[in-house]
C-alpha cells in the first residue's frame, strides 16, 4: 500500500541536530548549567501538587502562568504595560510560531525572513502551506534595511519573521531597524504581522534593547521568547509571545485545547518563580561568550558580533572535517550558516576549555 504521503513532503527527514553523549554538547543552543538545587526543588513540589489534579483537563487559558509571564517580562524589558491578556504560551517558542503561520500564514500567503537565519522558519511554512521567502543578509548579517522595505512592498507577505538576536549569526536589531521594518509592513495590503523572534534576548549585551518595548505603540508588532535557553528550561517545553489582545485572540483560535499540559504549565511557573537565580547563570554564559570570542579572534578567525549564548566563526576551508575532528575529541557543535563558518554554543568554562584545546589540535 501507498501512503498518500503530500507530494511537497515526499523523501524529505525531519529535522533536528544530532543527540550525542559526548563530553563537550555545544551543538543546539542549550543552557549549559541544570537548573539550581532551588529550582529543581521548587519544580519538584508544583509537580506533586498538581499532579494531585491531573484527571482533570488544565486550565486552557493557562491564566496564571500568563500572569507571571507578564511579570517577569515587565521587570526582565523594562516594559509596564504588558498584561496577562498581551501573553500568549505554547510548547516551546516553535509552536508558538507555527500558531502564527496556521492564523496568518496558510496558502496563497507568503511569509518573509532574512537569511542566513533559523532553519525552522521554511519548516512553519511548509507545514502551513504558506510561501517561504528570505531575503539575504548583508554580508556581516544585518539587515539591509532599505533592501527589505523594497522586499516587503513587491511581496506583500501576511508574516515578517525575524530573529534578534539572529541564530546562527547573534546579530542583534536595533529599535530603529524593527520601527523601519514595521513601517514598510504597515503598507501591505491586507496587512501584516511583524514578529520578532527573541529567543535569546536574555543574552543580550548591556545596552541592547528588546522589541517588547515597541509594542504598546505597534499593534501588529509580536514579540516571542522562550524558557528554553536562560531559564535552562529547554526540556520543559515553553515558549511565549507578547503583542496586543486582538492578535492574541486569533492565536487561540488555532491553538488545540488543553495544549499546555498542567504539569508544563506548573514547571515554567516555578522556573519564572526563581527568574533571579537563573539570571546569575545568564550572565556566567554571556561572559564566557565574550571570553570565546575574543579568544577566536586572537587565533585569527572572524566572529560575528554575538547578542546570543553562541558564535559563528571562521572562514574554514573544509569546515566538514573541522566539526569531525571536534567530534572526535569530544566536542560537539554545529555546521550551519553560510559555506565555511562554524556555530559553538557557549557551554560552561570547563566546556570551554575543551573546545579550545580541541579546536587549536584539530587546526594545528
Ligand atoms: N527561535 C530561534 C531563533 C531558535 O534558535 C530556537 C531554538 N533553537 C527557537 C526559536 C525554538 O526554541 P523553543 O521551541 O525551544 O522555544
């Protein structure tokens, strides 16, 4: 028997980076540090006390959980007007997107990035049935501001996506790029949403600002994050995003009930809980990632300026053999973005260390 597989799926893998027990796991962007005793601790007691309630369906509307989310994000972006009805949540900040493409994207849409940029954006688009543009980046990963307001108006999409700070690159927008971007969107027939994907703002050098402070004065304007890289939360599965009520409202029309499980909803709540113990872990990495990159520019490579907890670095020659020698020697990163660079997650020093010794080996 055949499967009636659709024919724009047919022979493709589905994605993911490999899972390996090695010494040095820099490969996906994740927190290297468990979550501390105390959180550990306080998830441990949420789960016990709502699993007490687990013949029951969760709250669907996750009420308290977007109320934290609007008080850590307040307090984390400097931003007072955020309330619970401005949050949306799902599992991870990839399902909060693919909600964004099933209420704005779907067929005879098109969706517009800037690449080099997340290998998951095409992914929400195909699953969606939507058109997937990208733009390409300047050639030190910015975006050429004027060359995107000319993209947006001959394309007219229904979905701007852009990360910031940008994976694989770290670049990082400034306030007046994400006005300049939203004013061209503002011209799209039919209109526009404007997303800025920011994953992982909390790495963000001193200075750099967050999107969410745009959105009181930009009601098609989204912002996403997620508890999966400064929360060390990555396998709790939560994501989030802030914009105004009516844009909110349309993502739960396409959300599935019940999807927030109530032991994920209890779990991010006693993470969000102990938001300042967590920070001091963000700024270990945020420092040992000015530490990598300086160290890879004292070797001569050439780094991309870095809001994230990674780097992207080179140029290699045969960057395939670079990443197998790495392996070898028990570190683990990624081959990703444009021919010849290489991307390392931040891990702890001793993570470091490793990948440094291994790298100058391997390079010797
Ligand atoms: N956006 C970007 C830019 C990412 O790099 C990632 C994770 N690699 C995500 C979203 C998704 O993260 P999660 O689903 O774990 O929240």
């Amino acid at each position: 028997m055949t499967l009636p597989l659709r024919p724009d799926l047919a022979g493709l893998t589905p994605y993911g980076a490999p899972q390996l027990s090695v010494a040095a796991r820099l490969n996906v962007n994740e927190n290297p540090y468990s979550p501390p005793p105390v959180v550990v601790d306080a998830i441990t007691q949420a789960v016990r006390k709502v699993s007490e309630g687990l013949n029951r369906y969760p709250d669907r509307d996750f009420t308290l959980l977007r109320q934290d989310l609007a008080t850590y994000l307040a307090a984390e972006s400097y931003v007072d007007f955020v309330e619970a009805r401005n949050i949306w949540a799902a599992n991870g900040s990839n399902e909060v997107m693919l909600h964004l493409h099933q209420a704005f994207g779907g067929p005879g849409r098109t969706i517009m990035s800037f690449a080099p940029t997340y290998s998951m954006y095409p992914e929400y688009a195909r699953d969606s049935l939507t058109e997937y543009v990208a733009v390409p980046r300047n050639e030190d990963f910015s975006i050429d501001i004027e060359g995107a307001v000319a993209a947006i108006r001959e394309q007219q999409p229904s979905l701007v996506i852009v990360a910031s700070p940008n994976n694989p690159t770290g670049t990082a927008l400034t306030l007046d790029e994400v006005r300049a971007l939203y004013a061209a969107t503002e011209d799209v027939e039919g209109g526009c949403v404007l997303v800025i994907d920011e994953a992982y703002a909390e790495f963000r050098r001193a200075g750099v600002p967050s999107a969410a402070s745009l959105i009181p004065t930009h009601p098609n304007l989204a912002v996403s994050r997620t508890m999966s890289k400064a929360f060390a939360l990555a396998g709790g599965r939560l994501g989030y995003l802030v914009a105004h009520e009516p844009l909110i409202d349309a993502l739960r029309v396409v959300r599935l009930p019940y999807h927030l499980s109530a032991v994920t909803q209890a779990v991010a709540r006693a993470a969000l809980a102990h938001h300042r113990e967590l920070q001091a872990q963000v700024d270990e990495i945020r420092a040992e990632r000015d530490d990598t990159v300086e160290w890879l520019r004292e070797q001569g490579y050439t780094v991309a300026d870095t809001d994230a907890n990674f780097c992207l670095f080179g140029p290699f020659e045969d960057r395939e053999k670079v990443f197998e020698g790495l392996l070898a020697r028990g570190v683990l990163i990624r081959v990703t973005g444009p021919e010849g660079w290489l991307r390392v997650s931040i891990g702890t020093a001793t993570e470091m260390a490793l990948f440094r010794s291994a790298l100058l080996e391997v390079t010797a």
